[in-house]
C-alpha cells in the first residue's frame, strides 16, 4: 500500500509525448525517472514508508474525529457520528478554559522568553572575560538538557508541604506557608518561570551567533564617532537582530496552538486541583484519551488543534514572507 | 565560544567599565547559582536523613547526613540496570536508524539531478504543519501495529524527524558539491558506492548534530513509554522516575486510604530521600557528560540556525 502512493502525484506532470493507450504513457515518465535513479528511489523507500506509517496514516486517520469510534469495530466499522463529537466539545466549559490557557501560556513564553534570551545575550557578550562568559553560557544552556520528569522533580523539592519553600523560607523570610500544589492562582507564574529557566539557554545561543554575526567594522566605526555602549547596542545590535526576532516570533506564533506536553503535564504533578490554570490543549486530549477514555471528545479537541495549527502556520509564514521574503519556509 | 570572536584586538578600549563588568560578573553569577540550586537541592536532600528530613524539611544544609536511599535503591540492582538498559538500547537502536534514515532521505533530495526532489521534500515538510493528532496514532500503534509493551514502540516514533531531514538536505546542498559527484560517476562508481564511500565521510559534523539531538531526545524520554508502555519490565529510566514521583506521592497524600498493604510495607522505607536519590541517579550521566557534548551541541544549532 505505501509503496503505491509515490505514484499518483507524479502523473499530474504530464507533457506531450508520443501517443501511446494513456494508463501506459502516463507511468512509463515515472517508470524511467524510477530506472535511471533506481538507487535513489532504493534509498528513499525505507524512510518514506516510515514516514508514511508515523505521520500520514494517522493523518487520514482524522476522520475519527467525525466517528462514534470503539476498539471492537475499529477504524472502518465503528458508526459515524457527524459533527456531534465537536458539539460535545464546544459545550462543554473545556474547550474555552483549554484554548485560552494554551494561548495565553503561549503568548507568555514568547514575549519572556524573547525578552530574558536577548537581555543576557547582549549582556554576555560585553562580559571582558570570554571565559566567564562561557562559562555563564553553560550553566544557564543546562536546565535545557533536563527532561521534564526531572523538572518535576526539582519544582517538587522547592514546593512540596515537605519541601525548600515550606520549611525553611517561610522561617527565614517569614513567609505563608502555601500548599502550592492545591493553589492554581499560583501556577501560570510557577510554569512561566519554570519554562524560562529551562528555554532561556537556547534563546541565548541563538542569539549569541546572530551577535556573533554581525562585522566588527560597524562597532569600530561607532566608537570613533565616539558612540557608547548602549548607543552602540541601541544602534548597532538590535537592529541587526530585529528582523531575526520578528521572524523568531511569527513562527512561535504559528505554533500557538502546540504547547509542550511535558512541562503542562509533569511539572503540576497532575493535579486536578491545578487543571483549571494548568490545563491546556495537549493535557486535555491525553486525559480524555487514556484516564477517562473519551475518544470523542478526544478526537474531536485533536483535529481543533490540528487545523487551527494548521492555518495559523500558514499565517505565520505568509507573514514571515511578506517581511523577509528569504526567511519563508515554504 | 563564538562570544565576540570577531572583535579584532583594536577593540579592547570598547569595552564596558570596570564597574559595569563586575555587576555584570555579580548578576550572572547569582543567576547560575539560581540555575543549579535545584539540583544541588535534590541532591542534599537525597543524602539526608528520612528522620531529619520530616523535622527540618528539605534543606540545603542537611542536619544529619545518610546513604540509606542509596543503600536501598542498590540493593535492588536489577531493576535499576534493567531501567538503564532499556533507555540505553532505544538510544542507540533509536539514533543508529535516525541517522541512518535521515542521511537516506535527505541525500537524494538534495540532488538536483533528482526529478522527483520536490515531491519528496514536500512529502516530510508537511509533517511539520499539519499532524494527525494524539487519537488516530495511539490507534495505529495500539490496534493495528499491536506494538503495546514492544521496544519499537519506544523508538519507531523518534527517528523520522522532517526537522533533521531539512537540515541535513541543506548541508549536503551547501557542502557537496555536483562535481565531486559528478566526477565520481564518470568514474564508475554506482549511487551506493558514492553515498557510503563520499557522501557519508563528508558530512562527519552533520552525522554528529544529529546523532547528538537524537540521543538526547531518546535519553529524556518518557512520553512514549507513557503512551504505549505499561509493563514494568519495559519502563525506561524516565519513566521509572516519574512512575518513583507519582507512587511515592501516592503513598504520602493523604487520599492514600486504600491498598494498606502497599504502605504497610513501605513503611521502613526511606521516602522522600529514596525518590530525589532515584532522580540523582537519573540526572547523573547527563550533568556528567554536559560539560563534553554541550559545545557540539552549540555548534550544532549554528548549522541548523543556518537554515532550516
């Protein structure tokens, strides 16, 4: 079955060629094209199928969504189900709490995460010591490296009753002592925060080989004019990294719609208590899935994330392309 | 380690005042502190004792110092190299098939001799836009592949990735170039030959980006055990992890009512130290092994800065 597909959409490239019964003519391009480069094509196979098996199966596989889905009747038997699955959905007080929630964390993490990765960008690269600096780099680049059960753990150790924030600054600082874990006022802050400490390393990298990028020749001709050092990162870096940043932006922008599963899901613990400022689109159509067994409900949040995503990438990039045509994807 | 590499020395007098430089120095040094506190936090914690740890709670500075959570997780060795071994065969498994498959896929789309290039580039891209979602491909895998409690369910899913194919096209665009191949071919040598005997010693620091990027991505993964994994004999090294996080809660939250005898026999049992141990011996290898891959790392994401 896999193997079929690479045919159809190369018989739309059709040129006059000798007459011949059609069926025949029309593969016999393909069919050469697949003798000349048949390593190619041998090379491709494995992966395509793989691809093909992981992403597009499950593509098709949408329509589930549109389906009264149970494991005994399967894909093809199970009875449909029209757009009932979606009015469940959109009745329900979730799919608002879980698209605001997946929207405003994501519109968080960028602004913040722009903000802090361009802040100790630039301040690391005045540092007068290159070592240090590197140094810095490193430790800050760690947190990235830590998966999210590790991170769990680490907020776990500052926020359990048991924990660093509970026994020993609420005596030193004389603080409340706050059961953390029952608390959703306290948790947008709490995950801004943790995925900050966790990204701010990578944003800092890129935008340190964008500084890194930039000729030495502006800054030399800046200090004889006598410009100073916030002038010159006023005036010199920032606007050499400004079309980097709005491109940055757009794309996570297209990606709104994504959030990361692990930071959403381990670092509250699972907390139900937490769900209403915790839940986002991801955590929903996982819980529906495996704890409460809703496939509808579900399928039905899956393919509103799949095709808002969709279309706001689409977006994305048609505004990556009307501002810096060369930055487009696609 | 690119940090200003390109101030040629004339610049040394456009640098920020001493003053400026030691607040700077003083800001990033609080903030690394910052950035590992936490660690070093589980890891004091892990080496306190349970009995102290109820009265003083997690501290930095431990009142009383033990190994037991140590003691007890090493007395069960086979369970915890079983752990590790799971993890270290789906990373190798796992990167060995990434590379592979993506150097496979990424070369013939990079050869402009290749008619159907674009087809098959718009083939993986799009996976980057639009996916099936959650439902329809725990479907496949559970129901049709039947691959639940199998270790290819642990690596299938991570090896195609259209990110690290796009990078690795636009390298061998950039730095293979047509007349090598070229030249090779009038030669005699067949495609195979050119792609293992030239392609692949050519594109050494690609390989490494991306065997690099693949490693990490099976080493911290815990999602697909979660998704397709329930039987403890598969549980990954993350997953044992998290599943220490959520039965330890288990036992001390109070709506632990039920299954006394589960707590009964936990009881002697050093809680809370034995869980941040179990995250100490988790974390270990990467905070180990930081310090040698991390600026390949770096170098890695310039190439793919370059363009994806």
């Amino acid at each position: 079955m896999p193997a079929s597909v690479n045919i159809t959409p190369e018989t739309n490239i059709v040129t006059e060629t000798e007459p011949n019964k059609k069926p025949i003519w029309k593969r016999s391009k393909f069919l050469k094209e697949l003798s000349t480069n048949k390593a190619l094509f041998l090379m491709l196979l494995p992966p395509f199928i793989l691809v093909f098996v992981n992403y597009y199966l499950p593509m098709f596989g949408v329509i589930i969504a549109f389906k009264n889905f149970n494991y005994v009747d399967g894909f093809f038997r199970s009875p449909w189900a029209g757009f009932q699955n979606f009015r469940f959905l959109f009745m329900s007080d979730a799919a608002w709490r879980i698209t605001r929630n997946t929207i405003l964390y994501n519109l968080a993490f960028i602004v913040f995460g722009l903000i802090f990765a361009l802040l100790f960008a630039l301040a690391l690269n005045e540092l007068r010591s290159r070592f240090a600096a590197k140094v810095y780099q490193s430790v800050i680049f760690l947190p990235y490296f830590l998966s999210w059960v590790v991170v769990a753990y680490l907020v776990l150790a500052f926020l359990d009753p048991n924990g660093f924030y509970n026994k020993t600054l609420t005596k030193v600082l004389h603080l409340p002592e706050i059961e953390w874990y029952s608390s959703p006022q306290y948790w947008p802050f709490i995950l801004i925060l943790v995925n900050l400490w966790k990204n701010v390393g990578y944003g800092i990298v890129i935008y340190t080989s964008g500084i890194a990028g930039i000729d030495p020749e502006y800054y030399e001709a800046a200090v004889l004019d006598g410009a100073s050092k916030l002038q010159q990162i006023r005036y010199i870096t920032i606007p050499f990294l400004v079309p980097f940043m709005i491109v940055t932006t757009i794309i996570n922008l297209g990606n709104i719609f994504r959030s990361d599963f692990g930071l959403f899901y381990q670092v509250p613990m699972q907390q139900g208590l937490l769900s209403p400022t915790t839940e986002v689109l991801d955590t929903y159509i996982y819980k529906a899935l495996i704890m409460t067994g809703d496939l509808g409900m579900s399928s039905a949040a899956g393919l509103y994330q799949s095709v808002v995503g969709f279309f706001t990438v689409l977006l994305a990039n048609w505004a990556v392309g009307k501002i810096s045509p060369e930055n487009r994807m696609f | 380690m690119k940090l200003g590499s390109k101030k040629s020395s004339t610049l040394r007098i456009n640098s920020i005042s001493p003053s400026a430089n030691l607040a700077l120095n003083i800001f990033f040094t609080v903030y690394c502190i910052l950035c590992l506190a936490p660690l070093i936090l589980i890891f004091m914690v892990s080496i306190t004792e349970q009995t102290s740890l109820v009265v003083n709670g997690y501290s930095f500075f431990p009142s009383k110092i033990s190994f037991d959570a140590y003691k007890y997780l090493f007395s069960d060795l086979g369970k915890l190299f079983r752990c590790y071994g799971i993890t270290i065969f789906t990373c190798v498994v796992g990167t060995f098939f990434c590379v592979l498959f993506t150097m496979l896929y990424a070369y013939p789309i990079s050869r402009k001799s290749f008619k159907y290039r674009n087809f098959f580039a718009f083939f993986i891209f799009f996976t980057m836009l639009f996916q099936g979602g959650l439902v329809p491909w725990y479907i496949l895998y559970t129901k049709y592949l039947r691959l639940q409690n199998n270790l290819i369910a642990l690596i299938m899913p991570a090896v195609m990735n259209a990110f690290y194919v796009l990078v690795t096209k636009t390298f061998f665009s950039i730095n293979i170039p047509d007349s090598v191949l070229e030249a090779a071919r009038i030669d005699g040598a067949s495609e195979f030959r050119i792609f293992w005997q030239i392609v692949i010693p050519m594109s050494t620091p690609v390989i490494a980006t991306i065997a690099l990027f693949s490693c990490l991505n099976y080493w911290n993964d815990w999602y697909l055990c979660l998704l397709y994994i329930n039987d403890p004999k598969y549980y990954n090294l993350q997953y044992s992890m998290y599943q220490a996080l959520r039965s330890l809660q288990f036992l001390t939250s109070s709506l632990a009512s039920a299954s006394g005898n589960v707590s009964s026999s936990l009881a002697n049992v050093p809680g809370e130290t034995l869980r941040m141990a179990m995250a100490i011996i988790g974390i270990g290898p990467i905070v180990f092994a930081y310090p040698f891959f991390q600026r390949y790392f770096i170098k890695g994401l310039t190439i793919g800065a370059v363009k994806g």
